[in-house]
C-alpha cells in the first residue's frame, strides 16, 4: 500500500530550487521527489557501503598507493619556509 510522507517548513529557496529542476524534467514536484526518494531508498547508506567495501580485499597495498600517489604529486615542499 503506497504511503503519504509530509514534509514541512522547506525553505521557499529550496522548493523553488526544486519546482525549477521538476520543470526541467517535465514532472510536478510531487513526481520529482517520487523518482529520488526512490532512487535513494535504493541506494545503501553510507555505513552499509563502507561495511561492504571494507570486506573487499585489495592486491594493491596503503603503501603502493601512498607511493603512487606521491609520484603523481611531486616532492613534498619544503617545510622549512
């Protein structure tokens, strides 16, 4: 069974930030806010997306990615002033 949610005091900047975006969509507000309340339910949260990507095993090392990455940056300047 579909379900009402209410959302209260939106700033007038915020829903007039959002009627824009519906419009260029070529939707109503209610569709726009629809489609991503949808699309974020289906996303996981950020701590279940951390707690999965911590459980992959790499082949790269911290170590091979710090040196990779200072090679891309250069010497560190010289803090000495």
């Amino acid at each position: 069974m579909p379900k009402t949610v209410q959302i209260r005091d939106l700033d007038d900047e915020v829903y007039a930030s959002l009627a824009r975006r519906a419009a260029e969509a070529g939707v109503s507000v209610p569709e726009l806010l629809r489609a991503e309340a949808t699309r974020l339910a289906a996303r996981p949260s950020v701590a279940a997306w951390l707690a999965r990507t911590r459980r992959r095993s790499s082949p790269v090392s911290r170590a091979e990615i710090r040196a990779a990455l200072d090679e891309q940056r250069g010497p560190w300047p010289d803090a000495g002033g």
